[in-house]
C-alpha cells in the first residue's frame, strides 16, 4: 500500500489518519466543531478510538494536550500512532469509563458512545453499551460549569437529555440531517451545574463541508450561513 493509500485525512487535510482497522466517520468532526471555540486547559474524549474527534479538537482549538481513554489496546495503539502523526501531546488511558476509578475533571469532557448493537467487533471497543450509564459516568468527569458534548443516533438523543437534566443547564440539541427529512444523529452539548434553558436547532445536513473540509465551528458556520442570506 502506497504513503497515500495508507494515510487519509480530515478537515480539508489539517488532520491525518492511517488506515486501519477503524477509521473515525463524520462523527468525529461534528462532536469536535460543536465545542471547539469553547476556551478550555484540559480536554477528555472518552471512548477516544483511534483519535479522530480528539485530533479534529485539536486542530480546530490549537490544544497543546489532551487525555483519551479507551479499553482496547489495540484502538489506543492505533491512536498512538496517529497522535505522533499530527505531532499532537494525547495521554492515552486504558480503562473503562464505567468502572474507571478516578478524582479528575475536565473543562470539556466529549464522546462518541458505542450503542451500536451486535456482536463486538476485531478491535475489541466497547459494544451495547448502556447509554445511560455512560452518560453518568462521563457527565462525572466534568468540573463544574465544564462542558459535555456528545453525538448519538437520533432515536437515543431522549435517553442522553433525560440523564443530562437534572444535573446540567443550558442544553444544547443540534440534529444532524441525512437526504432524509428526520434527523439521523443529534449533538447535545450541556453544562455542568448550571440551570440554563434546553435550546433545540434546526440542524445541518451531515455532509455540511464548511464542518467537514473547512473545519469550522458549528457556531462560525451558522454565522456564516446567516451571513448569506
């Protein structure tokens, strides 16, 4: 496989990935544009994988260091690798956020939760995960007045909102829209502690390229579009 088959990039080239056994999606650029111009020291991206979103934020934010955790090694590895690609500082935990054991908080905590169903897949990540739970335990990681921020399939967005409720403010509901009329993932961004009120969007299509090549915010890219009109 040649340099350029073997690596792939992200936001219009400013990330670069190798190939592997998982390759991050859109996802990862969307979670990291709806918190990028959020000021912030410490980052955690839980369920990291192989440091898609994380780099994504990184390169958005100009972030010195950031923490990833994940339980598979061989997903952190890839990370790793890519880390050193982007010449970006990533500590790497590995551990479950379920179970992790751990006083550390975070300005801004975000995740890609797998609730995919089904049979695990090669690279050994987290499966059928209970969204709930994993919710709870990454909201936990979030100093007071920090920031949470997740992406999830449309048809879970009400689990997530119901366990952010009572102990975040200033919901932040942001559908993400296929060729479909119906959301087909939604970003919910909240804040921990505060009582601020749930704002729901109208959303983008998925395949917005002013998120996905020009790397922009969710915020610099509705501006931009209010602009326009």
């Amino acid at each position: 496989m040649s340099e350029k088959q073997a690596i792939f990039t992200m936001l219009g080239g400013r990330v670069r990935l190798y190939r592997g056994i998982y390759n991050p999606t859109s996802d990862a650029a969307w979670l990291a544009a709806c918190v990028a111009d959020i000021p912030a020291k410490t980052i955690l991206d839980i369920g990291v994988g192989t440091g898609g979103a994380i780099l994504c934020l990184m390169a958005n934010n100009n972030i010195p260091s950031a923490t990833g955790i994940d339980i598979s090694e061989t997903m952190l590895a890839a990370c790793a690798k890519n880390a050193a690609l982007n010449n970006r500082d990533i500590e790497l935990i590995n551990a479950d956020i379920i179970n992790w054991r751990t006083a550390r908080t975070f300005d801004i905590v975000i995740t890609n939760p797998p609730y995919f169903r089904g049979t695990p897949a090669a690279h050994n990540a987290h499966h059928n995960a209970d969204l709930v739970k994993w919710t709870k335990k990454s909201v936990a990681r979030v100093r007071p007045h920090g920031t949470f921020c997740t992406i999830v399939d449309a048809g879970m967005a009400s689990d997530v909102i119901a366990t952010l409720n009572p102990v975040c403010g200033d919901i932040m509901v942001f559908p993400l829209f296929s060729k479909k009329h119906t959301a087909e993932r939604v970003i919910i961004r909240a804040r921990v502690g505060t009582h601020g009120p749930t704002t729901v969007f109208d959303g983008l299509p998925m395949n917005c390229d002013m998120i996905l090549r020009d790397g922009l915010t969710i915020s610099d890219t509705l501006a931009k579009l209010d602009s326009q009109c």
